[in-house]
C-alpha cells in the first residue's frame, strides 16, 4: 500500500470513527472525498431546492481553497438531513 492511499485510507477511518460517537470532524480541500457519507452544505443543498430539516445538526467542516485565492469554510450536513423545498 503507497503512502497516499494510506493516508486517505486513515483520514477516512478517522471521520467514521468521529461519525459514530457523533462528534464533528473537519476536513480540507479534497479531503471531502474521504468522508464515507453523503454530505453537503447548506449553499450546495439549496442549489438543489432542498432546505435543513428541523433539528438538523452539523456532522463537520469543510476549509477549502478558491479560485479567486483565499479560504473559505462551510458546515457539512448529512444529505438525509435535507428534504425537498415546499413548492
């Protein structure tokens, strides 16, 4: 096993583990891939129509690297935490 797949296999394993004791994770950039999951934020889920169930909780974090140069950071929401916007 190369170092790369190795530390993307223990990244994953770590957000799993955080997952089942239900404490938040974070991750960066491409590191989102690691997450075994369906997760999206609340700007992603809202360019699909679909808005936050009540009582929805953040499971993590999302620091990410943007075109234009800078960070920027979103809160990551199981997709099952979304329902279809009311027509």
């Amino acid at each position: 096993m190369n170092k790369q797949l190795r530390q993307r296999l223990e990244k994953t394993i770590q957000i799993a583990q955080s997952m089942l004791k239900e404490e938040e994770f974070h991750v960066s950039n491409s590191e989102i891939d690691c997450v075994p999951v369906p997760v999206t934020t609340k700007t992603a889920a809202k360019t699909k129509r679909w808005v936050l169930k009540r009582g929805a909780k953040r499971v993590g974090t999302w620091t990410f690297q943007i075109a234009t140069g800078g960070k920027a950071h979103g809160d990551l929401y199981l997709e099952t935490s979304f329902k279809r916007e009311a027509s």
